[in-house]
C-alpha cells in the first residue's frame, strides 16, 4: 500500500490481510483513495504486500476513509459508511474475492438505513452486521451516535418494525438496559458468538474508557 496511510480498514481473511481505502499524502495534500491491497500471509517468514486486481466495470465504491469492513466470508467483505471529501456515505459494497481478482457490488438494502457516518463499528454477529456508534448524520448536522442497526444479510434488509423491533432515533433499535452512551472511534468485539462488547472511542467533549455489552441472542 502506499505510504502515509492511514485510517484505513483491515481485514483477516483465509491468511491474508486485506486493506482498504484511506487517507494518504498526495502532492503535500490529503489523498482519500479506494485501492484494496493484501499481504500474502502463507510464508509467515515472508508476507509479501500485493495491490488486488478490482474488475473496472464493478461497483467500485468512492475514495473514503473512517470507514468500516466487515468480513462475511473468506470471500466477501463489506465496506460500509465512511468520509469522503465532501461528504459523508451510509452506502454499502461487497468486495467478492475470488482467486487473486475482485469485484465490487453494491448493494441497495430495504428498511431505513442509518445516517451518513464514519468513525463507527460494524460486526458480524451470525448472519446480521450491526453498526453501532459513529460520527456524522444527515445534511450538515454532525454529532456522536449511541443506536444500534442491524442489517440482516440473507433479507438484504436494514431491520426495523417491520421484523417486530421497536424503532428509535433515525431508525436506531430500541436496546434493553443501559447504552455505552454516543461515541465513535471505539472498538467493538465478539464474545462467543452472543455478546457484543464496546469499549473506549470518544464523544464530543473527552476520550472514553467505559465498557458496555450487550447480549445479540434474540433482540438487543
């Protein structure tokens, strides 16, 4: 990948580390770039970084950085939300992965999706990405999120009343007990298969050290 990169999202995938978009240094100017590339992780004494060949007539998505990948697959990879250079996406692409080649296509999920954002989580709980948290919304507004979306991949559906969830802010679901509170930056992790587990990020006012979990059984 090039250098000075950064954030940008990478990924574990049937030994290989996958990276992409982000921010770079173009001509003394921030470069936002959509490239993906792997490291080849088969010779542990000798990763070797490769640029992955994308299909051009694909879906590919826009230059970003702040964004998320989520693997569902070792085939498949979603890329969802992120920051532009002049504006913020709640659009989601999945890179399918097939030998050393790739194409990207972009999906167009049913329900309400969740406002523009990055700095968010997205994690793969079965077969159901739930995005938590961020910074961004609709238009000019910008703030820290604490709604929980989940979108159901077999439905291609972003979940709501529809699927018997009670609907909050912005087509957030309703969570029993006590949120993590509104952050981005944070980090989201999978504890046996069920729980979801949030820790530090930031708000608008201070760094963030608590930890919050929630059980993703049945509802959340």
């Amino acid at each position: 990948p090039r250098s000075t990169l950064f954030p940008y999202t990478t990924l574990f995938r049937s030994r290989k580390a996958i990276v992409f978009g982000g921010c770079t240094n173009g001509n003394d100017a921030p470069l936002l770039i959509n490239d993906v590339h792997y490291m080849d992780l088969n010779d542990p004494n000798n990763p070797v970084w490769y640029k992955m060949a994308i299909d051009d007539s694909s879906d590919i998505p826009a230059p970003r950085w702040r964004h998320s990948s989520t693997g569902i697959s070792d085939e498949e990879m979603l890329v969802w939300g992120g920051i532009g250079e002049t504006t913020r996406y709640n659009d989601a692409h999945l890179l399918k992965i097939e030998d050393e080649n790739a194409f990207w296509q972009r999906l167009e999920p049913e329900g309400k999706a969740p406002s523009p954002r990055g700095y968010h989580t997205a994690t793969l709980i079965g077969r159901r990405i739930y995005v938590f948290g961020g910074y961004g919304g609709q238009g000019l507004r910008r703030k820290f999120n604490e709604e929980v979306h989940i979108l159901d991949l077999d439905a291609n559906t972003w979940l709501g009343k529809d699927q018997g969830f009670e609907e909050i802010r912005e087509g957030g679901l309703f969570t029993e007990g006590t949120s993590p509170g509104i952050r981005g930056s944070h980090t989201a992790c999978l504890i046996e298969k069920t729980f979801l587990c949030i820790m530090g990020g930031r708000d608008s006012e201070q760094y963030l050290c608590e930890i919050g979990r929630a059980s993703c059984r049945e509802r959340v």
